[in-house]
C-alpha cells in the first residue's frame, strides 16, 4: 500500500505522476530524450543502462519496466537483460557498452565514484563524450526515478506480462506520447 493516496490503478511511478501531472511532464520529456531520442546508442542500449541502475538500487517496477522495453527493443532478449543486471562484464554486449555500465554503476553508488580511468577506458572503446554524458544523466535520472517509485511504496505489479505488453506500448508510443494517449486504460498510459 502507497504511503500517501494515490489514483488507484497506476502502478510503479504512474500513481505518482497521476497525482501530480505538472512534476510527470518535464519528467518524462527528459525520460523521452534521454532514451528515445536521437543517439547513437540504440534505445535498448539506453534502456539497458535504465534497467541495470535500477536493479542495483533494488528498483522492482523499474528495472522490470525498463528490462521489458530493453528486451523489446532487443529482439525479445530477456536473457541478455538478466545478464546485464546481474554482471555487465559477462554479459555479451560491447566493450564500449561494458564500459558505460560500469560508469552508471558508480553513479549509482555516487557520482564521485566515477574516475577518470573509467572514463579514459570508456573512450577507449569507442565512447562519444555524448554517449558518456548521457550515460552519466540516465544513471542519476534513474536514481531520482527508483526512489520515488519506492519512497512512495507504489503498486508493483507481478505478472510478467504485464511488463511485456507495456513495453510494447511505450517502444510504439514513447514515454510523454503513451502518457498523453487518450483512451489508454489506466495503468497503461507511460510507463
């Protein structure tokens, strides 16, 4: 049960972005841009970034959220999801994308964690200063995100599926679209 009452209906960071649509806007433009917007990282590999900072902060709607549009965009791996978030370095993904999850894993703990030789090795391998940049954003958004999901204890669904049909929705429509969409039930506009 939600600390505070929010719309029934709305699961993870919907219920909150319900009860206070002037703060879910700005949020979720950022959240389009970051993760659907031009770039040279795919879009799974953006929402890969989403879902391994959220599993590391025990994020449960968010890294399955985000791990289901991850693997939509990912040709329906959800393999390759799992692995990420349990050892990027083993799982198979680039160099260069080993390179940024371990950035967005230090930001997790603190952006101060971040060094120099993480950036250096990222670049290394390919990383634009774009890429770096965004992967640092993804990472603190994430954090802002995980914990207003769980500082709220907000509604978290349990069926898998429910995840995968969402993700399906969100990859078609987008983030600030899907929320805006009319005649999407609720629970299923945004992510």
């Amino acid at each position: 049960m939600a600390h505070i009452t929010l719309p029934e209906g709305y699961p993870g960071i919907r219920g909150p972005m319900m009860f206070r649509p002037e703060t879910a806007k700005p949020l979720n433009e950022l959240v389009e841009v970051l993760l659907r917007g031009p770039h040279s990282l795919t879009q799974g590999e953006r929402e890969l970034i989403a879902t391994y900072v959220s599993s590391r902060n025990d994020c449960v709607y968010c890294q399955t959220i985000h791990g289901a549009i991850a693997a939509h965009h990912l040709d329906g791996n959800e393999a390759l999801v799992q692995s990420v978030k349990l050892d990027p370095e083993e799982a198979e993904v680039s160099e260069k994308m080993k390179a940024l999850l371990t950035i967005a894993g230090k930001v997790q703990i603190g952006g101060k964690s971040v060094t120099t030789e993480d950036v250096e090795r990222a670049k290394a391998l390919g990383a634009s200063d774009l890429e770096i940049h965004d992967t640092v954003l993804i990472a603190a958004v994430f954090c802002l995100c995980n914990r207003y999901v769980d500082g709220l204890a907000t509604w978290t669904p349990t069926d898998a599926d429910f995840y995968r049909q969402r993700a399906a929705i969100v990859a078609e429509r987008g983030y600030a679209a899907a929320a805006r969409t009319p005649g999407v039930p609720a629970g299923q506009a945004g992510r």
